[in-house]
C-alpha cells in the first residue's frame, strides 16, 4: 500500500507502565502498511530513558524517534522532565498520562491528526488526580460532547459491541431499553459500513439463558429486545434476534453474522478475548472521530522488562488506518 501517511495520534498512557515501550518496539520493527506517521503525546525523557535501556537501535531527540521504520515525532506535554521508574504508578505518571490524552485529543479534533490511539492508563491514579471518567471512553465522548459513546471490540474473528459496559451486573436489565439497543446497532451497522460491508448482518444477543425461551427466564427479551429489533427493519441490514448467548458468538466466527451486539460488558469481552485476545481491538463508537485503543492494561508486573508485545498496538494501528482510509 502507498500514498500519503495516515496521520496518527498516539497517547503515551502511564509512563509506569508498557505503553512505552511497546510503541518503541513496533517503531524499531518493520511495517508492510500504508505509510503511516505517528505522534507521540507524552514525556521525550521516559521515551528517551525507555529506549536506552530496552531498544538501543532507537535513539530519541527532541522531537523524532531515529532508526525506527515508521514516520514518527514526539510531543512533550510537560515542561518539566518527569521521575518515573517501570512498573510503579505514581500521581505524577497519572499527570502526564492525562496530559497527553488531552494533547492527542486536540490534535484530532482540530485535524492535525486523522485518529486517535490511546495507550493504557492506570485507573485508580487517574481517579485520585480528578480524572471524571472510569476510563478513556467516557472522558472522550465528555470533551467531544458526545452523548453516547459504544465500545466495540473488534478482532478478526469476531466483532463484538456492548450495549452497556462498565456498570454493576446488577444493574443491567434496569439499564437496558430499546433505545439503548437501537442505538447501538446502528452504531454498529455505520462502522460495517465503513469496512465496506454492504448489507451487515448483526446478532442482538439475549439477555437470559437460551434468549428467555418463551418468558420463562425473564421478560428483557420479549420487552426491550424484540421491539428494538423491530423498530429497525428499515435498516439495510440483517438484524437477528433475540440470539442465545451460548451460541451467537460460535455462529458469528462460523460466518453467520458480521458483528454481535452484547447486552453487558462480560457477555461480549470475555467472548472476544477467550478467541483472540492478541489482535482484539477497543474501538470508539458514536463520537465525532476515529479512536481505536489496545485491549490491554498498564501491566505492569512486567514493564521495563522487555516481555511486552506491541500486536496489539500494531493491529490498533492498522484498523484506525483502515478506517481512515475508507473515509476518504
């Protein structure tokens, strides 16, 4: 593939843990993708400090990572060089790694950059500092003034979106309607469309054991599930269900469905990770630019030590240049 960069902004995540490093190894590794060009938003020290010690082929200036087989510039979001040591979270990582969601935000809202990728933060030191989100999707539909965000977890294998995510257990059937559900289909039948799927097929799981079987398990499918499905016949699309949780996701890698929606946070990742954890992508839906993310943590019993697998990233990387690229 040639032309010109996809425009990638990358948010460092905590310093403390192996968001560094993997940028850094897939920049020293080879790329056969579209030309892409990534800047890093975060601390030119802990990039500098990280290279030194675990990729000595790299070496890093003010502003360019040398030796790396990507396009790639450093923005530094502190003015002051930030104390940091892998695998420890501090306040201050916490800081940085705010900074420079804030920083990589700007960027793609004012189109200096043509997507998003964010590295993984520490969310417990995010909370102490008064970040007002659990977690990035929230905080991003926030300052995009988006109201309803989906998280949808892509691998290729399996495309899997959540109607409710970071809630209690408990509170789920309280939480669903046919509006949530609606909603998030079509959020899920335009990003198909994006991937150039003409007439998506997507799977509305159901709630209950066995989707209900008839109201003997509880009455979310024949009272929230079926009536979304019917408000949205006039989709161009092949909208099934209520499916039985224990099966629509087998049927889905079989190639019966393009993408399932998941009523609740576990029902739909534990499915996708348990078949292919490595390459599964958290991608943001309903805000008003490209955000693709690992689906993976700070780790950090193992940052610093050089066991970090960049995949993840790279396959982060190459989705958002898909996506970009089918926009144009």
């Amino acid at each position: 593939m040639r032309g010109k960069p996809v425009q990638i902004a990358y948010s460092l995540g905590d310093p403390a843990g192996i968001g560094p490093e993997i940028i850094l190894q897939l920049l020293s590794g080879s790329w056969r993708s579209h030309p892409i060009k990534i800047r890093i938003f975060g601390s030119t020290n802990v990039l500098r400090e990280c290279a030194a010690v675990l990729f000595h082929a790299l070496s890093i200036d003010q502003h360019r990572v040398l030796g790396g087989c990507l396009e790639c510039e450093t923005v530094n979001v502190l003015n002051q060089q930030i104390e940091w040591q892998p695998g420890n979270p501090s306040q201050e990582g916490a800081q940085l790694a705010w900074n420079a969601i804030d920083a990589a935000i700007d960027s793609v809202m004012t189109g200096e950059s043509d997507a998003l990728i964010t590295g993984p933060i520490h969310k417990a030191q995010m909370l102490k500092i008064g970040f007002p989100d659990p977690g990035h999707t929230g905080y991003l539909a926030r300052v995009s003034g988006s109201q309803n965000p989906v998280m949808l977890y892509d691998s290729p294998k399996l495309k899997v979106a959540l109607a409710t995510t970071h809630i209690p257990l408990s509170a789920v059937p309280t939480s669903l309607n046919s509006e949530v559900i609606e909603y998030t289909v079509k959020c899920v039948f335009n990003y198909l469309k994006d991937l150039k799927i003409t007439h998506p097929r997507i799977a509305v799981a159901g709630l209950n054991p066995h989707a209900g079987s008839g109201d003997n398990f509880g009455p979310e499918e024949e009272n929230v599930v079926i009536p979304a499905i019917r408000a949205l016949h006039t989709l161009d699309a092949d909208i099934i269900g209520p499916a039985a949780p224990d099966s629509v996701f087998f049927k889905a890698i079989q190639g019966d469905y393009d993408a399932v929606v998941a009523l609740y946070h576990d029902q739909g990742s534990i499915a996708v990770k348990t078949i292919d954890f490595r390459h599964t992508v958290n991608v943001t839906l309903g805000i008003p630019f490209i955000r693709t993310s690992v689906d993976h943590g700070t780790a950090f019993d193992i940052a610093g030590m050089g066991k970090a697998d960049s995949g993840n990233l790279a396959a982060a990387i190459e989705l958002a240049a898909r996506l970009v690229l089918s926009k144009q």
